[in-house]
C-alpha cells in the first residue's frame, strides 16, 4: 500500500485515496488513522498501515503524531519498524523516543543499521544510556560502532560505513562477481558502488566500480582492471572538506584511509547529500541570528534563552544607531522632511549590504573566496554599490522631489543613497573578511555590525548633506 506519492495533478486529487499523502506530506487522516491503531495497541493494523513506508516517510507519520504514540508504534510494530526512518526525524523527537525505549529494543534496531546511521542515533545520548545501549548490541557491531565513536566529531571517520567490499588484487572478475552473488545478504553493504582492492596489511591499491567489474573479462585479476586513482579521505578530515572534495570532483562515494594508509571505510554521496543540507541549514539559521542547533520541536524557554542574545546585540546596535539621529535632533525638529526620508536611506543601504555579505559569507563558506581574488571581489562590490547608489539616488530624488517640492532635498537625499550603499557593499564584504581572519563564524556575526554600519552612515550622510545644503544649525 502506497501512503506516499508525488502531488497529483488536479484532475486527479477526487481520485486520490484518503491514506495517501500530497507532494510527500502526510495527510491528516491517514495520521489519525495511524495514531488510532497506536490507542488500541492493534500491531497488525500499524503494520498494514505503515509497514511498507519508505524510512523517509515513515520519518514523516512519526512527526506528526502525539509525542507519547511516537516509541508506542515502534514498539508495536516491532521487527517491522525501519530503525533508519529514526535518522530522518527531528533531534529532539528522536532523542525522545531512544529514552522511552527498552535498552534492547534500540540496540537490536541499531545492530540493523549500517556503522554512519547506528553512529547518529546514539552519538548525542548520555554516555550511561549509551553505553547500556552498546553493551546490548552483538560483539561485531558494538565494536565498530565504539571505535567510530573515537573518531572526532564532524569527522569523515563519524560519517562512513565500515560495511564494504574488499578484495586482493590477484581476485579475477569472475571470482569476484561469484563472491557477490554467494555472499550472505547481511554480510555486504546495502548499497555500493565499487569493490575496493587492498593488499595483504589492507592498505587500500585502488578500487574497481561495478560496471567495469561487469565490463571485465572473467579472467581479468582485478590489479589488472582497477582505478588506481589515489582520490581518498584520511579518517579525520572535517566532514566540510569532504564534501567540498565530492563536489570538486563529481564522486558518488570515497574511500577512508587512517594514518597508515589501511582501508577503514567509505563514504557515499547519499551522507555527503545530509552534511550539504545541514551545513546550509546552519548556514540560514546563523544569517537569521538563530542556533544552529534550534529545532520546530524545542521547547518555548530553550527556543527563547536561545534568541535573546542576539535580539540583545542587534538592541545594542540600534540604540547606537539611534544615538546618530541625537546628534541632529536640533535640524530635524527644524525640517520634519528629514525625518520622514532618513529611514529610507538607511534601510536602502542595510538592503544592499545585506546582499553583498550574503554573496561573501556564502563564498566563505565554500571556499571560493581567497586571497587570489580578494580584491577583485571587493572592487566588483564597490563598483556594483556606485552604480545602484547612483541609480536609486537619482529614483529617490525624483520622488523626494516631488514629494516636498524641494529641489535641494532631491539633491541631498541622491548623494546620501549613493554615499550609503558605497558603504553598504564594502561593509558587506570587508566586515566578514575581517571576522573570518579572527576565526569568528561571519554568518552569526556579520548581519549586527553590517547593519550598524549602513545605518549609522546612512542617518549621518543623509542629514549632514542637509544640514550643509540648507545652512541648518
């Protein structure tokens, strides 16, 4: 029974059973359906319900029940629950439902998963409860998953899968496609790409993908035929990196070398797929002043503690920004024009700086940004700030023109916008050069300071320009 399936066309929507999800969002009844099954403890019926979902969506139902129905249906459903599907939900429901269920029911459903998935439902928990969980698990998998655990955090050695396909080189492709056919079922990857070839201390040679193995001739030994390309990660290398590394060179998967060269596992683009996801989640959350960490399912007081800094420092920012239109009170009381377009001239700036950090934080992040084209960059900036500067300083004259009837005002509001968004661009780019050579992360600090800038410049060209033009004291 299919629950999931991809928007219908509208002619097609009176057509669509009731169970079934739009556009890969669950739809309320088939939720309530299943959260009635969990009331009245009827495993059959989850197991009817839900037990063909792909982990994806079955990541998806568990979302959207009741908290306390959450580790109720995984353990009615039993054997039948996809432990992966615990890997694709929110932190805190995940780790929810890890703690309300028995020691032995996690680590039987851990032991199913491959070394990277097991690794991320167990690596946040206490070190007590993790360890009642290792302990329950078989010898093979607890003691892969505890030497994964020694790996640094954020490392490729947290990320790969020490389930792969290794052969000697002196294997023919036929030997070998014997071996993958005769093989039991749990004893290979669930998915892979290539056989890896090692020598006799497991040092990796290179590797052979499975359409040339295919390809080969049956007598072919594989030190013959493999890729000896030397594209591989040490174990400890920032999971950043990593990924950089498969999308400068277009992988599908890596292996994991240690220090001494030997083979300990792969990576494949699927996990590279979640660490791009989270980095740019972390990424918008950061621009936005908001913890990257922060989840739809925290509670109310973490969700607030969390915030408040950062509304402080930007309420910091603002009285100092306020303090510039203190310094012109007297001028301001005398032409209440200035008043009414001084907003207008900060906010434009604020815009314009806005985009230019978002472009640099961004080129930061994935290293396109270096000191070969540094000022480059920066002087693509300041041209770009001139040019819209001029533009929209010529747009917002016209209309302080007509607006007040004043030509001077026209005048002084053009310069300041073209004065601002100058400054706009470069604080947009210098601000987080400079906090990225302090080793300070630009895309949580950059928006404060940026905006400081833009506004302070902005209030203080516009009504120094005016207080010049029309001799205010």
């Amino acid at each position: 029974m299919t629950h999931f399936e991809p928007e219908p066309h509208k002619g097609d929507l009176a057509e669509a059973a009731p169970e079934e999800s739009e556009a890969g969002v669950i739809r309320p009844e088939f939720a309530a359906e299943v959260a009635d099954a969990v009331a009245a403890e009827d495993g059959d019926e989850l197991r009817r319900l839900a037990g063909d979902l792909h982990e994806a969506d079955l990541a998806t139902l568990i979302e959207n029940l009741p908290g306390e129905a959450r580790s109720k249906l995984v353990e009615l459903m039993g054997s039948d629950f996809d432990f992966a599907a615990l890997t694709e939900v929110d932190t805190n429901i995940r780790d929810q439902i890890i703690e309300e269920l028995p020691t032995q029911t996690v680590a039987e459903g851990v032991s199913e998963l491959e070394a990277d998935d097991a690794l991320l439902l167990i690596e946040d928990l206490p070190p007590q409860e993790q360890s009642e969980i290792l302990q329950a698990m078989p010898a093979v998998e607890r003691v892969a998953l505890q030497r994964s655990l020694e790996y640094p955090e954020n490392s490729a050695g947290r990320l790969m899968q020490t389930t792969l396909v290794t052969a000697p080189p002196f294997w023919t492709a036929g030997q070998m496609i014997d071996f993958l056919r005769d093989a039991p079922e749990q004893d290979l990857p669930e998915s892979f790409f290539q056989i890896f070839v090692v020598d006799p201390a497991h040092r990796l040679i290179g590797d052979v993908f499975l359409d040339q193995l295919l390809r080969a001739n049956a007598q072919a030994r594989l030190g013959a035929i493999l890729d000896s390309d030397r594209r591989r990660v040490s174990v400890e290398e920032d999971r950043e990196d990593v990924a950089r590394f498969f999308q400068r060179y277009n992988l599908v998967s890596v292996p994991v070398v240690d220090e001494a060269e030997r083979l300990v596992g792969v990576i494949t683009i699927d996990d590279i797929v979640d660490v791009i996801r989270e980095e740019a989640d972390e990424e918008i959350k950061a621009l936005g002043g908001v913890s990257p960490s922060e989840e739809l399912s925290d509670s109310v007081w973490w969700t607030t503690k969390s915030r408040f800094l950062w509304l402080f420092v930007n309420l910091v920012t603002a009285f100092i920004a306020s303090s510039v239109l203190g310094i012109f009170q007297n001028q301001l009381q005398k032409m209440v024009a200035l008043a009414v377009l001084a907003p207008i001239v900060a906010s434009q700036g604020g815009n314009a700086a806005t985009q230019t950090m978002t472009v640099v934080v961004r080129a930061l992040a994935t290293r396109q940004l270096t000191r070969l084209n540094t000022w480059r960059v920066i002087g693509r900036e300041l041209v770009v700030g001139v040019l819209n500067g001029a533009s929209f300083g010529i747009i917002t004259g016209i209309g302080a023109l007509f607006w007040f009837g004043l030509t001077g005002l026209g005048v002084v509001i053009a310069f300041a916008m073209v004065t601002n968004l100058v400054s706009g661009a470069l604080g947009g780019i210098l601000i987080p050069l400079a906090l990225h050579k302090f080793k300070i992360d630009p895309a949580v600090s950059s928006g404060a300071f940026v905006t400081t800038v833009t506004d302070c410049v902005g209030y203080g060209s516009f009504l120094t320009f005016a207080t010049l033009w029309f001799g205010l004291r």
